[in-house]
C-alpha cells in the first residue's frame, strides 16, 4: 500500500514519521513483518464474500493486541480496498474534535499515501479547520498501528490513507447530548457522508479504537475486583451488541448510561463510525483484554467487520 520512498531518517516535511517503531513494535521491516506474522496463525480463513464497509479493529500496543489484529487484517486482506478512512482515536484534546493531517505515513515498510485531495473536499465541507491540530497526529499511535497492520496485508498494492483523528465526546455523555445533535459532530459526519459519496472509489472505513480502561492505572483505587471486571465485560459484550446491530442511538445509549464507568477509549471515533455504518450491521470476530497483575489494571478490545452489503 505504499508509495516507493524509502523510510524517512529524520524529520521530513509532508511525512509524519513512524512514532513508535522500536518500542511497540519492531523498527525493521523484516523483524515487523517475522512479528505481524504471528497474528494470523491458527485463524480460521477470513470470508471471502461482500467487500467491507466498515471495520472496527484495536489500538493497543501491536505487542498485546494481536490476536484481534489478526481476525480484523485478515478480513481486509480478503476483501481489500482501494481507500481506507482511518478514524482514530486522539488522547490528548484538539481545539476541535477532528483533526487530520496531509502529511503521509511513513513506517518500516515504507511511505502510506494520504489521499490529500480527498482531505481537501472533505475540509471544504467542514464548518472548522480541519488542519487546525494536525501536529496531534504526531505522536498518537491510534492510526499508526492501523498503517502498519495495511502495510502487512496489502503489500504493495497502491492504495490510499485518509488519517483523522477523534477527540473525545466525554463532555457529551456528562450533559447527556448524543453526538450527531452536537453541531460539529453532526456537521462533520454529513460532510464526511458526502464525500465518501462523490466518487465510486471502493473505500473501508476504519474505527482504530479499544474499549474498557478500568483499574488503578485509570483511576479505581480498588484495583480490579471480580465483580469490577465482570461488569466490565458486561458493559463491553453489551456495546458490541449495538454494534453488531448497527444501532449509533442504542449505542451511545449503552455508553451514557452510566456516565461511561469504564471509560471507553474509542467512544468518540465509534460513534462517528456508526453513524457512517448506517443500516449495515457488523460481525464480531474477537474479543480480548489485557489484565496487568502489576497494576491491578485492566484493558478490552475487540474487532468487528461491516460487510457492504
């Protein structure tokens, strides 16, 4: 999926580099590769059927979130695409709640290319700067890991990014406002609904998101209790539910109700991609957590794909 540019070395003007190569994941491409390969072991063959809409996939650290890696990239390698909408969460607040970036990717299998053009209508479209906090995109991991894991499956086919990250809609569940009645959220999803409408150009939305954060990491000084981590499994299976129904309103309902307890990283960027998923429903493929003894802490994700048709 990448253009034929080498790996940038330093800082190079138009090119976000590979942030976290060296730490989450290997930085050469043979040893990235040797290790992504282990994600699709012992999977059972993807479906190959109706291209993809849609695909709900993890953010965690490519070191622990691999097996839900492996079943959602493997959907993608049945069913590619030419463009991939990449909605990723963004952990640290924008001045807006989108923010995309015209630089492309660069990871240790290359240089993704960003589909500027596309940035450009969707931008004109969108009531705020959409470029405003672009320099977010630096740093966060919530898109990188998605390149990454395209790189891996697709190889050098010549496909095209669209990088926008999500800031979080926790403001919305506090004064119990769903998000496509807050102006610029619902002003950005038509814009983005039109713009993915203008042209025939076979595209997957992405939602690089995870789920539950519960323990003292995130703020529960009791740690993870067997009655914490029951409910938050509960509250986890019960979203998926929304989403495998297609349902945004049931949903962001689920999430609200109470004052998102278990803090879902993704909240944001799934809403907006249920809204876009509009009377499609999903398939979960896998769902995971990552219980950290040390630190009596506790993190969920999961993978789901949204077949077009």
């Amino acid at each position: 999926m990448h253009v034929r540019l080498p790996v940038p070395r330093g800082p190079t003007r138009g090119v976000r580099g590979p942030a976290h190569a060296g730490t989450s994941y290997p930085a050469t491409a043979d040893a990235l590769r040797a290790h992504l390969d282990g994600f699709f072991l012992d999977l059972p063959p993807a479906r190959a059927g109706a291209p993809l809409a849609g695909l709900v996939a993890p953010h965690v650290d490519l070191r622990l979130g691999g097996r839900a890696y492996g079943h959602a990239y493997a959907a993608v390698r049945a069913t590619p695409a030419t463009r991939y909408v990449i909605l990723g969460t963004s952990h640290v607040p924008g001045t807006y709640r989108f923010a995309a970036t015209r630089d492309h990717y660069a990871t240790p299998f290359g240089v993704a290319r960003t589909d500027r053009a596309f940035l450009d209508r969707l931008a004109a479209r969108v009531p705020v700067d959409l470029f405003r906090d672009h320099h977010l995109h630096a740093h966060e991991h919530a898109i990188e890991f998605q390149v990454v894991m395209l790189q891996h499956v697709l190889a050098d086919a010549e496909v095209a990014i669209v990088p926008i990250l999500v800031s979080s809609f926790h403001d919305l569940v506090m004064r119990g406002i769903a998000p496509n009645d807050d102006l610029e959220v619902g002003a950005f999803v038509q814009a983005l609904r039109a713009t993915l409408a203008e042209d025939e150009v076979p595209t997957i939305v992405i939602a690089g998101v995870d789920f539950a954060h519960v323990g003292v990491k995130f703020g529960d000084r009791q740690g993870t209790p067997p009655a914490l981590l029951a409910a938050m499994e509960d509250k986890d299976r019960r979203l998926l539910a929304t989403l495998e129904d297609g349902d945004a309103s049931a949903f962001w309902q689920t999430l609200a109700a109470d004052g998102d307890r278990t803090r879902i990283c993704g909240a944001a960027p799934l809403a907006v991609f249920l809204e876009l998923m509009w009377g499609r429903h999903g398939r979960m493929l896998c769902y995971d957590r990552f219980h950290d003894e040390r630190t009596r802490s506790c993190v969920s994700w999961a993978s789901v794909a949204f077949p077009a048709a």
